[in-house]
C-alpha cells in the first residue's frame, strides 16, 4: 500500500486553518515557534492547561523547558476542567492577566484548548467576560496569538476556530466561532497520546466519529468533508481496537490523531447539525458526562433520522463500519443496529438512564436545547427539519436500550 511509503517518524507540515506540526516528536517543534513569536517582539505567555494531561503525557516537562531555554516570562492557569463554564474562562483570565500576556499555549484535549482560544480574545478586550462572550453580545474581532498542543484524538480543536464553553445558570453549552480564534500553530504528537486510559482513547475517538457523520451530511456538506469523512471512519475502523488494546501502539494513535485532525477540519468547513447540540444539553445537566459518551448514546436515533435523507453519502462513510450498503433508505433500520452493535462491541452499552437522566427529564432538555439555539444554531443545518417532536424522539430512545 502506497501509505507504507511514507516516513511516518518524520513531522510534516498541514496547513489549514491553523499551521499543524504533525508527528513524532512534533512537540520539540515549539521551540522554533516560540522563537518566532521571540523575533516579534513577544515576551509573555500564558499557558492554559487541564490539572493533569499535559502532565502525564510528558508535554510540560518539554514545553516548560522551552519557555525557560528562551527566557519568556509565563504564567500558567492549570484549572481547566471538562465541560468548562464561563465562570472557568474568567478566572482564568483573571490570573493570568497580571502579565499582560501577548501569546496564549493551550495545552490538552478539547476543553483546555476552548478555554486557550476564550482566554486569548478575553485578553485583548479587558472590559469584557465570558458570560458576554458566550451570550454573542459582542463579536470579537481580534484575539492573542493561540498555540494548541493537543493531547487527545478527538477535539479537533486545534485546527477549528471554535470553543465551547457552558453558562451553567442557563445550562446552555454552546460553541463559538471566530476567525480569529484560530490557533496560529498547533502541535499534533501522537507520542503525545500514548498514556490516554481505554475510556478516553474510546470516547475521543468516538467524538471524531462524531463529528464526520455530522460534517459530512449537513446541509453546507461539500465533497472536501465527504471525503475527510469517509477517511476518518476508515481509520477509526482500522486503529481504534488496536489502540484500545495496546495504548502504546503508535501507529494506531499516529492514524486516530490524523483521523481526529481530518474530524476537526470537517466541522470546520461544515459544522455539525443534531448531534453535537442534542449532547451538549446532555452535558450542560450533568457536566461529568464525557462528551463522547453522551455522543455515542445519541448517535443510533440521529442515524435513524439521518439516514434516510443522505443514505448515499452515509453509505459511503460508513463502509468500514457498516459494510454492503447501497445507499438505500430501506436500509436505516439495519444501519441504525448495526452502530448500535458495533458501538456495544467496544462496551457502549450506557444509556441516558444509566447516567441518571429519567422521562421526567425530557421537556426540561428539550426547552433548554430550543432556548440555546434561538437566534440560529446548528439544528438548523440538519438535512431533515428538526422539531421540538423530533428531539424529544431521540432522547426518549436514548434512555434505555435499543430493540
Ligand atoms: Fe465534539
């Protein structure tokens, strides 16, 4: 196979949005970018990470060694936490402020990241916060430089310009995105990755999943993101059992993290639809939920949905998982079980009522979900209308075991 042709010990460069350092040992390559950002004139960093990832993984010993060789002053936030609020991105901001940062390195996987890029427009626009932010009261235009060192196969964030962030009182987890949130550099080390446990290698893969089957049937879905659609499903097929069963296998998270960046520039260019939101409830009621748990729960019912209205594109991307489709909307049922299937193979066998949520729950979330999307958010983009009818479906399913 041609692939087995390429040097994959090497870092190469993927330029998107954001300019990707992608390989073994790509991490080193931020001594040449903080020695960019030095030749500009930028002294003060601050670094944005989760309480341990970018510990564990072995990032810090080598970026704080890099700051320090180069004599740039940083301080470092480490109060990250999954599903983090706009409360989290304030504080943040407020301890790291006193340097007057002029360059922000986020370190870890979706949440850290998010809360690099929130960090790096709060800085330059000292009168505002994150609830405002977040609210869409203004529109920045402008942010600090972002790094993304990204430590899980999943996120994407490092080459999109969103951040997702909660306004716990409103229980609306919602993304933003703007150009200028786009980290400048990002580094993608699949050495990096090595030491994420079996939940986090399952559930990072499975938000790429994700995020491909939604990017590639939205309505703005192109032939760019079917096709980085149909590769990433391939390589989840092909690595994600072997990572699970040896997580030092690096070939197997050199191909999920490449997955997880061809994931992350699908939602770019083409967004998600149903759901991306329809999780993001989830977790805003119970922000332990990791969010590629509550995804995969959901995934079956927006297949039955879906399916019927873009069957060839989805048979297309899902051949690795789900092979012999014709693309026929007959075929949903056996679609919608067969993911169901292949998901409890690798023990997805959680559903919403396992994780505390009951029928009595339902119209508070959908009430909610509604209220976060006013104004036009992703459900719009769905290829099937999506009614207040139609999400309460997918939850009701959602809560206890398929038949
Ligand atoms: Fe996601």
């Amino acid at each position: 196979m041609y692939l087995g042709e390429l040097d994959l010990r090497g870092v190469v460069e993927i330029r998107c949005g954001s300019v990707v350092y992608f390989g073994p040992g790509s991490v080193k390559r931020l001594e040449g970018i903080l020695e960019y950002y030095k030749k500009k004139g930028i002294r003060r960093v601050a670094v944005v990470t989760g309480r341990s990832s970018y510990l564990r993984s072995g990032a810090w010993d080598i970026i704080r060694s890099i700051i320090e060789s180069l004599k740039m002053e940083y301080l470092h936030y480490d109060g990250v936490e999954p599903n983090p609020t706009v409360d989290h991105i304030d504080e943040a901001v407020a301890r790291l402020s006193p340097i007057e940062p002029q360059l922000v390195i986020g370190i870890g996987g979706g949440s850290p990241l998010d809360v690099s890029k929130a960090v790096a427009v709060l800085l330059k626009y000292p009168g505002e916060n994150g609830r405002r932010l977040y609210s869409e009261e203004f529109t920045p235009l402008e942010a600090l430089p972002v790094v993304a060192v990204n430590l899980t196969h999943g996120t994407g964030s490092e080459v999109d310009r969103y951040a997702v962030a909660t306004i716990p009182e409103e229980r609306d987890k919602s993304g933003i995105g703007y150009d200028c949130m786009y980290p400048e550099y990002s580094v993608d080390d699949p050495e990096l990755t090595i030491t994420l446990d079996a939940r986090q290698t399952l559930y990072t893969t499975l938000d790429t999943l994700n995020h491909v089957i939604e990017a590639s049937t939205t309505r703005i879905a192109s032939a760019y993101t079917v096709m980085l659609a149909t590769e990433t499903v391939r390589l989840i097929s092909q690595y994600l059992q072997k990572a699970l069963k040896d997580p030092q296998d690096i070939e197997a998270r050199y191909w999920l993290l490449y997955a997880s960046l061809l994931g992350g520039i699908a939602i770019d260019c083409s967004v998600v639809h149903i759901t991306h939101p329809l999780e993001h409830t989830i977790s805003a009621f119970k922000p332990e939920v990791e969010h590629g748990l509550g995804l995969s729960i959901l995934l079956p019912s927006v297949l039955k949905v879906i399916y019927p209205a873009r069957p060839k594109t989805l048979a297309t991307v899902l051949a690795p998982i789900i092979p012999g489709l014709k693309g026929d909307p007959s075929e949903t049922k056996r679609v919608v079980l067969s993911m169901y299937e292949w998901l409890g193979g690798m023990g997805l066998t959680q559903r919403l009522s396992d994780l505390g949520f009951g029928e009595n729950d339902v119209p508070e979330m959908v009430r909610y979900l509604l209220r976060s999307q006013e104004g036009g958010g992703s459900l719009t983009l769905s290829p099937v209308p999506v009614t207040e009818e139609l999400i309460s479906q997918i939850y009701r399913e959602a809560l206890y075991p398929l038949k």
